[in-house]
C-alpha cells in the first residue's frame, strides 16, 4: 500500500467553503471513483485564521496512483477553481510505502 501526501494552506474561511462546496464534489469524488483508491484521510489545523491541510490518499500500487494522476505520479493534482481557495498551489505530493495499518473503519 502507498500514502500519498498532499499539502496546501489557505484562509480558515475559504477552507470551510473549500470542504462543504467543492472539494466533495472534486477531489473526493475523483479518488472514490479510481480504482485501487483504498481511501482518503484529510487533516486541517487552524491558527491564526489560517487552515493548514494535510491529505493523505491510500493507495495499491503506483500504477493505481497513476490512473487518479496521469503518467507523474509526483506532480500534484489540480482542478480549475483550486487557486480560488489555496494562494499557493504546492506542485509535488509525496508518496509512503505503508507498512503498518492498524486504522479502524468509520469516521471520527
């Protein structure tokens, strides 16, 4: 299995309306739909009115990656409205092999 790790910060106020409005209807709905997706973790910490995000993507094999990415599995994906929320667009993502996974399933 690879964790795939992407990184982005943007305002704690576009951050809530980057999660309810667009990145269910993007991101997430885009790696559900790849095959060898094994799932999706997203972790935000805000300070100072800022919200940081860390994604963590799960995955087969790198040739399940590539069907979510295209040939480079190291460049980050993007969609058109992403520059709306993040002022930065962070181009490369980084990849784990897992070697131990002891996650229940559920949600928080």
């Amino acid at each position: 299995m690879i964790a795939r790790i992407w990184h982005g910060e943007t305002t704690s106020v576009k951050a809530d309306a980057y999660m309810e409005e667009y990145f269910l209807q993007t991101g997430l709905a885009d790696y559900q739909a790849t095959e060898g997706n094994l799932g999706v973790i997203i972790l935000r910490k805000d300070e100072e009115g800022l919200a940081d995000f860390l994604m963590l993507t799960l995955w087969e094999s790198e040739d399940a990656i590539r069907k979510f990415t295209g040939d480079d599995i190291n460049i980050a994906r993007y969609y058109p409205d992403d520059k709306e929320y993040f002022s930065e667009l962070e181009p490369n993502v980084a990849h784990y092999d897992v070697l131990i996974n002891l996650m229940n399933t559920g949600t928080k």
